[in-house]
C-alpha cells in the first residue's frame, strides 16, 4: 500500500483550516446582524417610550379660487395640547367655550395629557395650541363642483375627487409630549406640534371666482330646481357654477334618497332647451347670406301634413330676423330651417360642439346630451323641430356656453374650462390655454348681438333687464314632453351676456320644472356689476 505523500497531508490540513475560518466568519456575521438588530430595536424602542403623541387631526391640499383665495381649507379652528399639573384651569377657562369648561376641569384633574379646543391660539407653561384647517364646512360655496370627502380623507365627486392624488395626504398634525423612561410627561419639557403646511398650501387653482361664486349663489336661492353658469366670455373661464338644490358636504348622507336630486349637478346634465337654439339657426342664415329673408306668420305652418304651431296662436305678421329673434317666432325659424337644409343648420350646431361632451378639466365632464343625427334630419318634421330647439335636442347649461360665448365675440369660442392650474412644492403650473374655435364671422356676431339686445329691448326677454348695465340675450320655454297633474313639465331658460356693448361675462340660466330665468339673470347681472369695477 503506497504512504500518503506529504504534500497531499499538507493541502488537506489547509482546506480543514480555511472551512474553519469561513464557517466562523459565517457565525460572527450572524451574531453581528442580531446584534445590530437588538440594538436597532431597543433604539426605536427607547425614541417611542421618550415621547407621547397626540393625533390632532388631518391634512389635506387646498382648492383656490382663480384668486388663490382658499375655498376648501378656508376655515380653522384652535386645538391646545394641554399638560395637566403645569396649566392654569383659570388662564384656559377664558379660552374655551362656556360648555366646554366642565370638560376642561375634569381634564385638569387627571394625569394624561389632553387636546380641548379654544378660541384663541395659546402658548405658554403646560400648554401650546396648533391651528387646525377645516377641508370641508357646512355651507362651502361651490358645493356641486368643489364635491366632497369620504371618512379617509379621500375625495368622493367634483375637484375633490378629480384631484385627490394631488390633495390627499398621509400626514396628520400631532402634539407630542416628551415622557421619561417609564413614560411619564416631564412638566419641564415644551410640547410639540407636529404639521406638514407644505401639503395645506399645495392644491387646485379653480377658474371659479369667490366673489361672482357668492353673489350668484345668493341670487340662486330664488330657485328650487336649476343650474347657472356664469362665465368669461373672452376666455371660457367659468367664474360661478350653481346648481340647486345644494347639499351640506358635511352630511352626505342626508340627502343621497331625496326625490329632488342635491347632489346632482345640473349645470352638467342634459335638458331640452327650446327657443335658446335659435340663434344657432340664425347664425347660419347670415354665414349663408339669407339675413334678409321674411315671411308672414299666421300662427302655424303646415310640415309633411302636420301642423307645427308658434306659440303666438294668432301669429306675429310680417317676421324677418330681428324680428324672428326678439319675439321667438318659431314659424320663421320652422321656414328658416328648411331654407337652409339640414346640412346648414347641423353644421352649425356641430361646430358648437352641440351633442358632445366637454372636458372641464381633469376628470370632469359635461353629459353629451343628444344632436339630432345629420341622416334624421333629412325628416322635415325633424329639421322643423330642431329649429326651435325641441325634438330630440338635450343640450347642458354648460354647453350653451359656446354658442353665446361666440355671438358676444368675435364669432369665435373657447371652449368652458374650471382649471386655472396647480401648485406643488411651492410652484405654480399653468393649466395651457384652450384655442379658440370660429363658427361665424366677426359681421355675423355683431348682428346677432344686435337682434339679441332687441329681445330684452322690446321682445320676449324685458324680464332680463339690469338696472346696472345693459345685457343682451334669449328666452326658451322648453317643452319636455312629460306632464303632471295633466299639465306639461317645462324648463325656463335665459342665456345672455353683460354688458352688451362690451360683453364681459356670459350667463346661462335653467330653471328646472319652473319659471322666472329672465329675472334671475337680470338679478345675476346687477349683483356683479355692483361688485366689479369694469362696470
């Protein structure tokens, strides 16, 4: 049997030797890693047991008027971390309310330290107080678009929920009070507020302007059911945004099974909407050169064997245009209509954007309502109807916007939006502008608004005059087709702009299953003339 060689023996003992050492590097690694763990843990540990905390509440982004001036967040309210032992009870009990003053004693009177709300910020021996921003309040204005939170903070409807990755936030303001080992509060030691301000000041910079908001809102109360729209006629920027009835963002529950809808927005949704279309009509009769066309209404005229009536019974006599507009003759616009073919006039509802839905911003939209289909109005009947904004037409209050947004411009829109942009970490980001659309000339405008100023002159819409500047505008009685009680459901309209000779603001008004539009909007018209100083 041949002996093992040495050089063989030796490089074994070598292997043996190197296991060795990595199995004990192996084992001192482990015992390293627990140890650092232990430690890590016991450090935390001893962070958690120096301090005790007080949630106080939660954070959340702001929405701002096209001002910057804070709708949501736009109230506060006082918490005090309050250390008993060390505060006065006779120092806070002229600081909190007269039934919070029994509480407050009972608090006093323990160990544990306590949050209570005052009516003033108070720092001093025991005590320190950190302001607390309200998101959301009973009676915030622009409830329907501003919309609401959930019980996490989250955003449910309207900008709240369209922007809640940019509003929501994690972080909650806290009190904290430094403990001793066995986690007792030092008396010595100054109480800490914990906040993030950052996330308060971040937000949405809405186009709505609080000022026009308020004023609208007060005039709105006149009407149950309805929407208005009030908006910049040169850039689309919508300024106010009522729709009744409104509900208390607070207390959703309340209102979610009414028969009356609150939290529906209908300055979004569709409705007939009757004699405000024919200024569409009557935009394309002057883009088609047939302005000066007349006829002789006799109360009705006859279509494919029908009779389509006007809602003078005994007829207007003599109409051409201006005529046709001011006193809302649904004969000349039935002549009209079909005069000019379907193409024409759907065309010109097309380019309006009639029949689609439009972005507001982010997240919100418009209903698209419905615009007659160009094969349908190949039907006689279907053009008649459609002259005079009935049939199948549904239109949002929103989407009258452009139509007279057009007639008090140059010829030419922008579509509505409510988004003016955004601020983050300090910085402003511009929402970009929206381009303009032209349906009609410059010459076409200017005569339409001349026809509209005689529809509150000496036409259907006297109803609508300011007393405060001059105004412009058309009336609508929309037929539904529905009846109660035997008696059919109509919605009142009024679209207008102010002033006339300058057209600084565009306002659409919907009275739903009621009357009165004309009133509100002249109401509408006084209050921000009163207001801005343009007028």
């Amino acid at each position: 049997m041949q002996k093992p060689k040495i050089s063989d023996k030796i490089s074994f003992d070598i292997r043996v030797v190197v296991c060795f050492f990595l199995v004990m590097v192996g084992f001192l690694s482990c015992i390293l890693r627990i140890v650092v763990i232990a430690s890590g843990n016991y450090k935390q540990a001893q962070t958690e047991q120096s301090s005790y905390r007080i949630e106080i509440g939660s954070v959340r982004g702001t929405i701002y008027d096209c001002n910057r001036i804070p709708i949501t967040n736009a109230k506060t309210k006082e918490i005090a971390a309050v250390i008993p032992g060390k505060a006065s009870f006779n120092f806070l009990c002229e600081k909190v309310s007269e039934q919070d003053r029994l509480e407050l004693k009972e608090k006093l009177s323990k160990q544990t330290p306590f949050l209570i709300e005052v009516n003033e910020q108070v720092k001093g021996e025991g005590m320190l107080s950190a302001t607390q921003y309200i998101n959301d309040y009973k009676d915030m204005p622009a409830a329907h678009i501003i919309g609401y939170v959930d019980s996490e903070g989250h955003g449910v409807s309207g900008l709240q929920k369209a922007y809640d990755q940019l509003l929501y936030s994690s972080s909650k303001v806290s009190a904290v009070f430094k403990t001793d080992g066995r986690g007792t509060v030092l008396l010595g030691e100054e109480i800490e507020i914990e906040d993030n301000t950052e996330v308060i000041a971040s937000g949405v910079v809405s186009t709505i302007d609080i000022n026009i908001q308020t004023a609208v809102e007060k005039v709105s109360q006149k009407m149950q059911k309805g929407a208005i729209i009030v908006a910049e006629a040169e850039s689309g920027k919508i300024r106010a945004m009522v729709s009744r009835p409104t509900y208390d963002v607070t207390n959703v529950a309340d209102y979610l099974n009414r028969e009356d809808s609150p939290l529906l927005n209908r300055c979004l949704s569709s409705y007939n909407v009757g004699s405000i279309f024919k200024p569409c009509v009557a935009a394309a009769a002057i883009e088609n050169l047939e302005s000066d066309y007349s006829i002789t209404c006799n109360g009705f005229e006859t279509i494919t064997d029908r009779k389509f009536a006007c809602h003078e019974r005994n007829g207007h006599g003599i109409v051409n245009l201006k005529k046709a507009i001011s006193h809302s003759c649904n004969v000349f616009f039935y002549n009209m209509a079909l005069k000019l073919g379907a193409d024409s006039v759907y065309s010109m509802a097309s380019s309006l954007w009639f029949g689609q839905r439009i972005k507001l911003c982010d997240g919100i939209y418009t209903s698209a309502g419905v615009l007659t289909k160009r094969t349908q109005l190949q039907n006689d009947a279907e053009l008649a109807n459609l002259s005079i904004g009935q049939g199948r037409l549904l239109l949002t209050p929103v989407s009258m916007l452009t139509l007279y947004s057009a007639i008090a411009g140059d010829g030419s829109y922008r579509l509505p939006t409510l988004i003016e942009g955004v601020l983050k970490d300090g910085s402003f980001k511009k929402e970009e502008e929206v381009l303009k659309t032209r349906v009609m000339s410059d010459n076409t405008a200017a005569r339409l608004r001349e026809d509209l100023v005689e529809v509150i002159k000496s036409g259907t819409g006297s109803a609508a005059s300011p007393k405060s500047c001059s105004a412009a505008g058309k009336t609508a009685t929309a037929q539904t087709g529905k009846y109660k009680n035997g008696v059919e459901i109509t919605h009142s309209w009024f679209c207008g702009f102010f002033p006339a000779e300058n057209p600084k603001y565009v306002a659409v008004v919907m009275v739903e299953s009621g009357v009165g539009s004309a009133e509100i909007f002249s109401n509408i018209a006084d209050s921000i003339a009163k207001e801005s100083p343009e007028f």
